[in-house]
C-alpha cells in the first residue's frame, strides 16, 4: 500500500459517521491489490476505503494497460470500446438537446458555452464544437491535453484553473463519468455551482451501486474499479450530495448502453472462457432489465439545475 493513503472516519459524500465495512474488492485492472468498499447508512452510498491521495493514485492509472498490447481479446476489447464509445456520443447528444429544449432557460446567453471537466482526450468537446457549441475543458492528465491540443486544437486547462473562468459563465457543464474519481468532491461541486450560469443545466454520469450488474458480478464488478472509484454513487447519494450543494435535481436516465462493456470487462476479470460471448449474454440480460426497472441501470445520468 502507497504511505500516502487517505483513512475515512466520515462520509466523505455526507460526512456522516454512521459507516461500516461492506466488503473487500481487488483492483483487476492494475494493481491486483484489495481494497475495503464501506457503506454509509445516511445516504446510502459507498465509498472505497484507505485510498490513495493525490500524490499516489498516479500508480493506479496506468491507462495504456487496456490497448497497448494487440492479442484477439484486447483488440476486441479495444474495438467494443470505440464502437461503443461512437454510439455513447451520439446518445450524450441527444440526451443533452432534449435536457436544453425541456429544462434551461431561455435567458441564457449566446452563443452556448459548454465546460466538460475530466475531458479526457477531447472527443466529446470536438463533436460539440462542430455542432455550434463554445466549449472548454479541463483534464488532469498532460498526455490527454497533448492529444486534443494536436488532434483537435483544443486548448485544455488543468483541473486548478476551474476557479479562474469567470463566474456563472457555463449554459451546460458535464462530468462523463469524472465525478467519482476526483478526491476534491465538494470543493469541485461548489465550483461548478459557481461556474453555471442560473438556469443552465450539469450533467454528471456515473456507475450505480444499485446496479442490477453490479448484484450479479459482485466483487468482479468492472465498475468498482477501486481504487480509481472513489466513490460508488446510488441514486439517494446522489441526491443527497446534490442537496448539500443546493443543486436541484431534475431527472435520473439510465444510461443503458454501458453494461454491454462492464459485463464484457467483468466477465474478464472472472477469468471465464469465452468472456466476451458471457458478458454479452449478461449484459442482454440487465439492459432487457433496466427497461423496467431504469434506476438499475449500469451507470445513470443525473440532470441537475441551479
Ligand atoms: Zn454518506
């Protein structure tokens, strides 16, 4: 274990002191090393425990894990994710223009400006922008801002700029599955209050704890993805969170497609014969469930306003 670990005596989505052990969960992807997932019986969210600071969890990313290497299963892999990934953009257009013409303001001001924090490579701004959007972004990681900056002229800024873009300048600001790997979770909610302009809407899509995949795979879960998943968000967690930060939730959607790589990646780690073929069949199994019982999807997208 890293020395420079975080041990939780609260919440840290809540800060209540009612939390328990609820189970010990290997991290598959990387470093093979366990870490304990608690429960708090406020909000009913998890959390992982003893996690690396900020200073540590660079151990923990070693992205190019995934596609470096080009043997049949991770060069499936690699082509499921980018197939997936096209269609994943579209959906997220499509969500995000009927959110805009169904719940912001008409007051906002023009032209839209659009901020994606945890923007990764830039893929997503790209595709904004050339559907008329201003956009900005913000990204951790140099080589992701390298890549959008040669790849799409994007000019990122750091994460610790956030507070530097003057006030309510934002129509839309969205987290695409950010929002559970940032240690600063309150300091970066309260900035983005700030950043929205009134009436304007914040998208944040995450994992869900309450998902049906996650009861089926249990520790195998590929969205536990301790210890990069600080956090393991259900729905009343969320608006739990959201609450704290007088940030109204309007709408929870089941983002449905997502199971189809979490059940391929979690068959995987199960060591299953036949992994893709397993998940695929139980990833059939939870999206044909998650029409009936939408708040069991793989991941949810909340719609927030200010
Ligand atoms: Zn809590």
């Amino acid at each position: 274990m890293p020395t420079h670990q975080i041990h939780y005596t609260r919440c840290p989505i809540c800060f209540s002191e009612q939390i328990a052990l609820q189970d010990n969960i290997p991290d598959h992807a990387i470093s093979k090393k366990y870490f304990e997932v608690w429960k708090c019986n406020q909000c009913n969210g998890f959390f992982t425990q003893d996690i690396p600071d900020e200073s540590a969890i660079d151990a923990y990313y070693q992205s190019d894990q995934y596609v470096s290497h080009s043997d049949t299963r991770k060069g499936l892999l690699f082509t499921a994710y980018h197939l997936a990934r096209k269609i994943s953009m579209q959906l997220k257009y499509r969500w995000i223009n009927r959110a805009m013409r169904r719940y912001a303001s008409f007051s906002l001001p023009r032209p839209t400006r659009l901020l994606d924090i945890g923007c990764g490579t830039g893929t997503f701004l790209h595709f904004m922008q050339q559907k008329g959007w201003h956009v900005n972004g913000v990204e951790p990681s140099a080589t992701a801002r390298n890549i959008a900056r040669n790849k799409y002229q994007l000019q990122l800024d750091t994460p610790d700029q956030l507070p530097y873009f003057p006030a309510q300048s934002f129509a839309l600001i969205t987290l695409w599955h950010v929002l559970e790997h940032i240690h600063e979770l309150h300091d970066t909610l309260s900035q983005v209050r700030h950043l929205l302009h009134p009436g304007g809407l914040l998208m944040i899509a995450v994992p869900n704890a309450n998902a049906r995949d996650r009861q089926l795979y249990g520790s195998y879960w590929a969205a536990y993805d301790v210890p990069r998943h600080l956090y393991h968000f259900t729905p009343a967690s969320m608006e739990y969170l959201l609450n704290m930060h007088q940030l109204h939730l309007l709408e929870v959607k089941p983002m449905r497609m997502d199971v189809f790589y979490i059940a391929w990646l979690s068959a995987r780690y199960q060591h299953k014969r036949w992994a893709a073929l397993q998940g695929l069949r139980v990833a059939t199994r939870c999206w044909l469930y998650s029409w009936w019982h939408p708040l069991k999807a793989s991941s949810l997208l909340y719609i927030i306003q200010c």
